[in-house]
C-alpha cells in the first residue's frame, strides 16, 4: 500500500501558512493554500524571531535572504520611563552564533516567504477564498471556501490550520471554545519613522523595554537609516480605537527620548491588538492539524509568538515527512499535538506571562523585585557571560523523527518498510 501523500491543503497565507507550504513543496508534496485576503498581511506584529524559529528558517532555505534583509541584534535593555538604563546586554553581537535571533517585520517576512513560495510549481494559493467549513473520513479531508460569492471546495489527505487567532478551522472544530484568558490591558503597535540621530543621540539600544505601570513597552528598531522603530505600548483594554488615536502621541512624547511631539516623527502604522493566552484543546482532530495562532496565542512580549509558530512547522513537517516516506503512521500527528501543547504551556505561555508581568513593575524597584532581570545584571558584569545569555537557546523544537515508528528492513537488496 502507497503511504505517499497527494496533497495538503492550508488554510491562512500568514508566515506560518506561508512556511509550512514551503517545506512541504520541499518534500515533493503538492499543497492548496487558500486565505480570505487579497494579499499577505501588511499590519505591523512580529519583528523578532528566536533560536527555535531560525532553526526552521534555515532548512525553508530563507534565512540567509532574512538575514540580508533584517538587521542584526546587538544590544538589549530595560528601562524606566525616564528613560533611565536598569539592566541589559551590549555589545554582544556574534557572527559565528547561527541560531542567534533573526530580525525582519512579519509583513515583509511574509512577502519574502511568498515570493519563495512562487518558486515551487506544485504550490497554488488561492487569495479571496473564504473558509467556511470542512469534512472529513479515514482517507481525506475536503475544505468549502468562499470566492466572489461562489462556493469553491478542496480536497486533500491533510488540512493544516494556520488562519490565526481567529481560525475558523478551530471553531469548525471546537466551537467558540479556546481556552485561556485575555488580559484586561491592550497593546498598540506602530511603526515610527525618526531622523536615524534623533535615537543615537540618546544611545538607544536595539531593543528595549520600559517598565512602568502606565506607560509599560516594548520598543525596537525594525529598519535603519532613516530609522523605522516598532512602538508597541500598552493601554487599557477597554478604550476603542477612536480614543487610542487620541492619546497616541502623548504616549509616544513620554517613550521616546526627547518629548518629540508629532512633526519630529512619522507615525506609519498604528494596530491595537488584544492581549491574550490560549491554546486549543487539541492540535490534531483525525486529518487536520492546528498551527501558529490559529493552535494558540500569546503576549508578544519576548517574541514567543510566531517563534512558537515556526517551531511548529518544524515538527509538523517532520510528521508529514515520516508518513510521506513510509516511516511514520498517521498516530504521529497524535504525538504531535501532545508535544506542542506542552510547549506551549511549559515555555510559550509561562515565559510569555513572567515578560508581560515584569513590565507592569514600577521601574524604581523592578531590579530589586524581578529575578530575572538579577540574573542579566549578574550576566551583564562579563563579557563572556553576557555573550552567553543573549545567545538565547533553542528551547521549542521538538525532533518528530524521534517518533517515527516504522522501521526501513533490507529484503533481496531494496528497502522494504514494515510496521
Ligand atoms: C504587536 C505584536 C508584536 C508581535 N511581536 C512578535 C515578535 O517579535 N516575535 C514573534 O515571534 N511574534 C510576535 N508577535 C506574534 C506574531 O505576529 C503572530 O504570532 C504571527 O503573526 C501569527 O502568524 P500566523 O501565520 O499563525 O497567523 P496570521 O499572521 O494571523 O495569519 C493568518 C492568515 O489566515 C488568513 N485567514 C484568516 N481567516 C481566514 C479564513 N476564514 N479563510 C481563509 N484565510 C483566513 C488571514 O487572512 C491571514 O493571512 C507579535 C504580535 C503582535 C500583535
């Protein structure tokens, strides 16, 4: 019997859907990918990308192309909203750490994912097509979309959800529920445009964020000369966007340094976002599998979202990849959903949760307060030790091949495989 897979559809052309049709082109199997857009996603989100993410990166064969596009990490820090320096790390740059962060905006990531994508002819996304439901039996999943008013349906032996936080591949699955919290405050992304001076004048770091109950942040240079800075401020969840734009710029004077007032720089994009933790009950329901936010979300503080993402196409496509090759049975997408789950709740939420809680310190007494950050003031005092911790592990990769579970036997000189 033929364990070869057809196709796989996708549903949701964001970077993770964007990626894992890449990887799954790469093993020679067609994929279907639809979204409701008419294009990749331009809003300002992610921006950092951790150990776990580069490491996917490369064998999607991209990373090199990020790396040339982005911009490197140097510095990191945490400050007060005087702008007073409490911890961090400088200087700690290192070429030959390969899985070091990797830096591009998630719109143009996506761009460069999609372009790579264009190079595979057995790939086809379908732009404006609508999910809208799905069934699916022992052999084969079929999606219904809807495109210009016409219901369109795919058919595939996997589906593989990656239609974000709002999936409605989830909800066909388990209904409106997800289970987790929102928090009661909000976070505001921007894109802010500044004289590439304005920032070094004042020897801002690449990264940093401010602890402050009210004016608590994470800000990080996404583009050089002219200097583009991603803003991303908290706010109360219950205010709408029409009052949000209303205090943009007082809080942009009190976060960047100097009191800059509205014609010292160009806002170009501005996005509140919900802030919330919660992952699905389960990642794999029979044939159709859940990843990125469409499985389960967070705080962005730290970068832990499509980290977490892109460290699940890491072991998703190793699933695909054992039973494409006749080394794996299908209960390897069981293990699958066990395995992520548990990342997520063991470094994705936990590590997520402690970054967000830090920020709502009051800066005075956040050093005294905070372990962690203790422990970069102590990393900080040595310059190998600095190296060390900024060089930030891999630790959401899960090797899949470890659950292989059908063994190649030599018979007559050919590989047979064998349960
Ligand atoms: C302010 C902010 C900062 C962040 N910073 C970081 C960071 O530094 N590092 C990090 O790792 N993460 C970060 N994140 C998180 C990161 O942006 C997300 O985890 C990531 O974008 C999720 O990617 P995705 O492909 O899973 O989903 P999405 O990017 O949401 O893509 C989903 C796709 O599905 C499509 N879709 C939705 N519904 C349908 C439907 N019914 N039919 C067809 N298509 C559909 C959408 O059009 C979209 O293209 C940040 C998030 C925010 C809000």
């Amino acid at each position: 019997m033929s364990h070869e897979i057809n196709k796989i559809a996708i549903v949701g052309a964001g970077p993770v859907g964007l990626l894992v049709a890449i990887l799954i082109s790469r093993l020679g199997i067609p994929v279907d990918l639809v979204d409701v857009g008419e294009g990749v996603d331009m809003r300002p989100r992610g921006a950092a990308y951790g150990p776990s993410a580069v490491r996917v990166l490369r064998r999607a064969g991209v990373l090199d192309q990020i790396r040339a596009n982005g911009i490197e990490l140097n510095h990191f820090c945490w400050r007060k909203v005087s702008g007073e320096w409490i911890t961090g790390l400088k200087d700690c740059f290192d070429e030959t750490y390969t899985d070091r962060f990797a830096i591009l905006p998630v719109d143009k990531l996506s761009m460069l994912l999609y372009e790579n994508l264009k190079k595979y002819p057995t790939a086809k996304v379908y732009w404006e097509h609508n999910f809208t439901g799905l069934t699916q039996d022992a052999e084969q999943v079929t999606i219904s979309t809807e495109h210009k008013g016409q219901t369109k349906t795919f058919t595939a032996d996997f589906l593989v959800a990656c239609d974000g936080g709002r999936s409605g591949v989830r909800r066909a699955l388990f209904g409106r529920r997800f289970p987790g919290h929102t928090w009661e405050h909000q976070i505001v992304a921007t894109n802010v445009r500044v004289e590439t001076t304005m920032m070094e004048k004042y020897g801002w770091s690449d990264i940093f964020w401010m602890i402050d109950p009210e004016y608590w942040c994470v800000v990080a240079k996404i583009e050089a000369s002219p200097d583009v800075w991603r803003v991303s401020y908290g706010e109360p969840g219950h205010l709408d966007e029409k009052e949000l734009r209303a205090r943009c710029a007082g809080k942009l004077a009190k976060i960047l340094p100097g009191d800059p007032q509205p014609g010292d720089y160009e806002l170009e994009r501005f996005s509140p976002f919900k802030l919330q933790q919660r992952c699905a009950e389960k990642m794999t329901v029979g044939r159709v599998t859940l990843a990125g936010d469409a499985a389960h979300i967070c705080n962005p503080i730290g970068g832990y979202g499509l980290t977490s993402g892109i460290a699940d196409i890491g072991s998703l496509v190793d699933c695909f990849q054992g039973i494409h090759e006749g080394r794996a049975s299908i209960n390897i997408l069981n293990k699958y959903d066990q395995s992520r789950r548990e990342k997520y709740y063991t470094v994705t939420d936990a590590l997520s949760t402690a970054n967000l809680k830090r920020l709502f310190l009051p800066g005075d007494d956040a050093l005294m307060l905070d372990p962690g950050l203790q422990q970069i003031a102590e990393a900080a005092r040595n310059p190998v030790t600095a190296k060390a911790y900024f060089q930030a592990s891999d630790n959401l990769s899960v090797d899949m091949t470890q659950f292989w579970d059908i063994k190649p036997i030599q018979e007559n000189g050919t590989t047979a495989i064998h349960a």
